[in-house]
C-alpha cells in the first residue's frame, strides 16, 4: 500500500462512523457514494442568486422532487459561475451532523479530502471502496467494479498524469493503464513532472455542508437584519464596520440560496451516474407504492450490460421502473443488449427504436423480474 498524501493545508480529519468524533478542531467525511458531485447545465450569463434560483428549477423539474427531499450545495468554481452542485438527502445528512463532534468545523463528501492538482486524476483503493478526484471539478465514491467503468468512461477526456493511491486492483488498475499516461505513487514524484497539488481552500472550494438548511434560514432572519441596521446606524463615525456588515449579508445570503436546490437525476454518458443513491431513495420515498427492488440496486445490476451500449439518458420511476435511452451500432446489438439484460434477472421492454447514421436508438424499460428481488 503506498504512503498517505495530504493536501497542503488540509486540516485533522476525521470519518463519520470511525469512533468517537475528536474534540479538537478539524473537518469531517461523509461516504462520498451518498454525496454526488454533479453537472448543473445553466447558461454562464445567469450569475449570483438568479443562478441560484435558476438552478433549484432546473433540478427540480428534471428530478421531480419536493425541495423538502434534497439538499443541493454548489461546488463553486473560479472566475466564472457554477456549473456542478453536491446533491444530498436531507434524512441522511440529518443524521451525519447530529453525529459530528463539537470540533467540527466542516462536512465533506470523502472524495473532496483526496490529493488534488490541474490534469491530475487521483485514485485511491480502501478496502471495497474506490475514491477519486477527476481534476479539481469532478470526483466520486464508488464500489471497485462501478469505478471502473467511470473511469474508462471518463477516458474520452484523458488526464495527464495519474496519482495512484492504496491498495492495488486489478481492475482499476487495468482502467488506469488505459489512459496510457505515467502513474505516481507520491506526491514527490508527481511533483517532478511540474504538477502541483492545489490548496486545501482550492482543492475544496469552501464547500461545507455542515449546516442545515433550517439553521441557515433561522440564523439570517435573527441576526442579519438587526446587523444591518446596527450597520446604518454606525456608517456616520465607523465606515469599515458598515463595510464589512454588508459583506457578512452578502455572504449569507448567497450561503442560504445555495442550500435550496433541488436536483433531478439526468444522466450524461460520461458523469458518475451510478453514484446517485439519495436521489433514487428520494423518488421511491414519495411513491405511494414499494417497487419491487431498490432502483440503487437496479442501476449496479444493470450497469455492466448498459456499458456496452452509448447511454443517453437514465430516468427512474415508480410507475414504470427503470427508463434506459441507448443507442447501439444495429437492431441485433440492441437485441443481444436486451438478451443480457434479462439474463441479468431484468424484464425487458424495448420502446420507440429509431434508425439514424450512427445506428438504432431506442428506450428500454427495466425491471426487475419475478424472483429476482
């Protein structure tokens, strides 16, 4: 196993469930495979809170959720305005804050605590979890086979160096190798090809989600009007105090809008969209009816057969199960596609199969078939 890799800066650390919490300060990690990093497509010439807004309507109209059943925090990103967001269920992370410790200063999705640098993947292997950093804009959690095939996904926009970190696995390995750029064990080696590791700041935006959404609506309505007054009433003999009093407003505004968003599930061919869990546990929440299996679980199960095809989309509901748009190179790989599927314990429909130059599209509805829950 090769040598732990900090992050410059990073503060004490310390994973949610690993023992009782410290009582000195430090930052605590969530299982990033609950905690999605994912696209947000806003044009850039929305900015500031009309992004904010933008944003909770865009997700909310595509995931069809209540605001009350998802949590969304922007991952903010320099000189230019957000376009990927940290998507959580509002339960879970209940439970994770009532579990942290007094010197808790922040919570993090694990994958944002990994070594991070422009061009760099990293990759870590714990045990049966893969952590990664796709570059400073981009990372998941996931099981060892599920990251594999993200990473041979996100291959089409190659890094140029690789910090490979943990235990060895073949099959991550095999993906990594297939990137055919030079792989670093430290931090050390990696800095000898001119790659730096970024901050801890730069590495983690100033993403918290330690604090909820109730508490952050409830501390602006108490404190931030009274300090704007206080700010007015100063502004005659202490200009720097009314300054800085704005600012503050500013700021937790900006801290309260990001907080209501509202994400839907729409999944692009080369995202981590297999680490989507609190979404799909959201859908079947408000369902009157139990589906016959976690739809979690239909994604893994279906997720190898679906590689093989270019997916689309992916849409999930209670009604109607799994909704998979793909497209194949003929109506025979579509057939063998759906063959696999159903070998796979799935029932399989196949709706609206279409013809065009680069072959036949088509969406197939999945669901899990008798016996095999």
């Amino acid at each position: 196993m090769t040598a732990k890799v900090h992050i410059p800066g990073q503060p004490a650390i310390w994973l949610i469930g690993d023992g009782t919490p410290p009582t000195t300060p430090h930052v605590a990690l969530a299982p990033g495979a609950d905690l999605p990093l994912l696209p947000v497509d806003l044009p850039d010439g929305i900015k500031g809170r009309a992004r904010d807004r933008a944003g909770c309507r865009k997700l909310a109209e595509q995931l069809a959720l209540p605001p009350d059943r998802v949590e969304l925090h922007p991952f903010r990103q320099p000189q230019r305005p957000w376009s990927r967001a940290i998507a959580a269920d509002p339960a879970q992370l209940s439970e994770w804050r009532h579990a942290l410790g007094r010197g808790a200063h922040a919570l993090l999705p694990d994958y944002l605590a990994l070594p991070c640098a422009n061009g760099v993947w990293t990759v870590e292997v714990t045990g049966d979890t893969v952590r990664a950093r796709l570059g400073p804009e981009d990372g998941f959690t996931a099981e060892p086979e599920l990251a594999a095939l993200l990473l041979e996904r996100a291959i089409s926009s190659p890094p140029q160096a690789v910090l490979r970190l943990g235990a060895p696995h073949e099959a991550i390995d095999s993906a990594l190798r297939a990137t055919r750029v030079p792989l670093h064990a430290s931090a050390e080696t990696l800095a000898q090809t001119g790659h730096r590791l970024l901050r801890w700041p730069d590495a983690t935006r100033g993403c918290n989600l330690r604090a909820p959404l109730a508490r952050r609506r409830t501390l602006h309505r108490n404190w931030a009007p009274p300090a704007a007054v206080a700010g007015l009433a100063l502004a005659t003999w202490l200009t720097g105090v009314a300054f800085e009093t704005r600012d503050l407003q500013y700021r937790d505004a900006t801290a309260r809008h990001d907080t209501e968003a509202m994400l839907r599930a729409h999944v692009l061919p080369t995202g981590p969209i297999l680490d989507i869990r609190a979404q799909v546990d959201a859908a079947l929440a408000k369902s009157p009816h139990s589906p016959p299996a976690d739809p979690f679980h239909l994604f893994q199960r279906a997720a190898q057969d679906l590689a093989t095809a270019t997916v689309r989309s992916v849409e999930y509901s209670a009604d109607t199960g799994l909704i998979a748009t793909v497209e194949t190179g003929g109506f025979a790989e579509l057939e063998a596609l759906a063959r696999s599927l159903r070998g796979r314990m799935f029932a399989v429909e196949i709706r609206d199969p279409t013809t065009s130059d680069n072959g036949v599209s088509a969406s197939l509805t999945l669901t899990a078939a008798t016996g095999s829950q």
